[in-house]
C-alpha cells in the first residue's frame, strides 16, 4: 500500500513538472513572438552572449597566432638574449673586468678554462659573447625608444595639423632617409670626435626618428578623418587631446611591430658600427670582436665565428617575434 502511494505521488510531480515546462514555453513564445516573426529582429539577452563569446574567441584567436612554432623559436631566443644580458656576471666564467682586460693565451684554442677558446690579446670568446648581450641591448632599446617617441611626436603633429607643419617636417624627414643610415652615424660621431655608448645611443635614436614619423602619419591620416575623432571635436576636446588620446591608441599597431622589427635592425647596425671601427672602446660589443678577429680566420676562425653566430641568432629572434607580432594583430592576415 505505501509502494504505491509514493508511485502516485512520483506520478503527481512528473505531470506538475511537465505542466510548468510547457506553461514556461508558451510563456516565452508569448513574450519573443516578434523575435520568432519577424525576420532580422534579436534578443538582447543573445545578444549579449553572441558579444561576449566573440570576444573570447577573438582573444583566443590572437593567443592562438602566438602559437606558431617560428614565433615561439623567436621568443624563446629573445629570452636567452635578455638572460645573457642581465644575469651575465653569474653566467660567465670571468667578470667584466677580467673580460676587457688583456690575458696570457692569445688567439688560443678551445680549453677547460676558455671553453670557446680566446682573442686578441688573451679575451675569453664565452665571456665576451655574454657581456656583449648587455651592451647590443642597452643601446638598441633606449636608441629605439627615442626614435619611437620622437617620431610619435612628429608624426602626429605633421599629419594632424598637416599644410606648412606637414611640409617642414616631411621634408627634414625626407633629407635624413635619402642617406643610409650607417654613413649618417659614421658621419655624426666622427665629427663628434667622442665614441662612448651614450652619443651612439643618441645618434640612432636621432636618425630613427624620420623613419617612425613616416609611419605613424600614414596611419594618422586616415584616422583624422573617421567619425570618432569629428565627434570629439564637436565635443570640445582639445588637439592634444584628440591625437594622443583618441588617434594615437588606433594607430600604435604598426609602430609596435615596427619596434620589434628594428631592434634586430639596430643590433646589426650597431655591429657593423663596431667592425668599422667605431665604437665605445670601454665597453664589449660583438662587431668589435669580429673587426679585431678577421685578419686570423684561418687559425683562430672560432674568435670570429661565434660572435658573427650570437649577432645571427639575436637578429633572428627579434625578426621572427616581430613576425608573430604582426600576424597577430593585422586584421587582414586572420583568416590565413
């Protein structure tokens, strides 16, 4: 008798459950009849979700472009490069002072004690090629960092303001990118008379400014004109406002790939600089290792060899992430 009084009561509320599934249907057929007549119309809470699951899958997308096995070669050299150059003096078998100063053994070969052998006048080729790390390094990136801003700035203003501001600037920038830019230092700080770190830095901070003023008014002119910006002026929000606040953050895509890009570029630059013979003598730098080892190819080839690798290797990495930075965040390239 209880058996089956708890199978009419299960009965009970399988039908009392069955009722408000279908009242909750014709409930919400009767509150959406125009989303379910009407073509074109939608739901604001679909929508809301359509939204977010876009936006999720958008930067999932972008993640998922980081992935490439070139861009994570890249990242991974990048990251051994700034290790080098920070935890160098923990890395190294000598310390700095003990790598620019002379030693016995000159252009001796591989040891226990030199494991990729040794230079002119004694230098550690291992020691050397970790310490120059720090030093392509602390110039490229405040070298790049001046250019960025500086051509930020002028870029903006030329492209913002355009008529004779536009001209000027344009024209000055015209006159730097017709000369090569290694002549240009070599030039500069020949007349200079001074070859420390800091007037190298300064120089091809200077000399990349025309370069991202180029770039940036490109992207500047198109983006002045857009709704966006004609609404902020209506608003009353001043130039400043308006490019830095406004433009500039819709513009800045190039500009960050183009930085990754050029910190290879100045890494090279800054090599060649040194194998010409014009670079800071205080301080290690891989071009200057391979200008003082190239007369003994023959029976010291490792003393060139390795920093000609080391600078391959950096420039290479900073290429392939500025490669990666790029197919991830061109529109154009995502379905590719």
């Amino acid at each position: 008798m209880v058996e089956e009084l708890e199978e009419l009561e299960e009965g009970f509320e399988k039908v009392k459950e069955e009722e408000s599934a279908s009242k909750k249907v014709i409930s919400w057929i009767t509150h959406n009849i125009k989303f379910l007549l009407l073509p074109g119309s939608r739901l604001e809470e679909l929508s809301n979700r359509e939204f977010e699951l876009e936006r999720v899958k958008g930067k999932r997308k972008i993640l998922r472009r980081f992935k490439s096995v070139l861009t994570i070669t890249g990242i991974v050299i990048v990251f051994a490069i700034v290790t080098l150059a920070v935890f160098g003096q923990w890395i190294a078998l000598q310390t700095f002072e003990e790598a620019l100063h002379t030693a016995p053994g000159a252009w001796n070969g591989p040891s226990d004690a030199h494991p990729l052998g040794q230079t002119r006048l004694g230098y550690d080729v291992l020691a050397r090629l970790i310490y120059g790390a720090r030093s392509s390094l602390t110039i490229a990136l405040p070298a790049i960092s001046l250019s960025v801003v500086g051509g930020i700035l002028f870029g903006m203003m030329a492209a913002f303001y355009r008529g004779w501001v536009d001209s000027l600037i344009m024209r000055v920038a015209d006159v730097f990118l017709a000369f090569p830019g290694l002549i240009l230092a070599l030039v500069v700080i020949a007349i200079s008379g001074r070859r420390n770190i800091s007037d190298i830095m300064l120089v091809y901070g200077f000399l990349g400014i025309p370069w991202y003023a180029c770039l940036i008014r490109g992207s500047v002119l198109q983006a002045r004109e857009l709704p966006y910006v004609q609404a902020a002026k209506v608003a009353g929000a001043g130039n400043w406002r308006i490019m830095f606040r406004h433009i500039l953050p819709n513009c800045i895509q190039p500009i960050i790939i183009s930085f990754t890009f050029n910190i290879g570029t100045m890494i090279l630059s800054l090599a060649a600089l040194s194998f010409l013979g014009f670079s800071d003598p205080t301080i290690i730098e891989w071009g200057n290792d391979i200008n003082n080892a190239r007369g003994h190819l023959y029976d010291s080839p490792y003393a060139s060899l390795w920093p000609g690798f080391i600078i391959l290797i950096s420039v290479l990495g900073f290429m392939l992430i500025g490669d990666g930075l790029r197919d991830a965040l061109d529109p154009r390239l995502k379905n590719l």
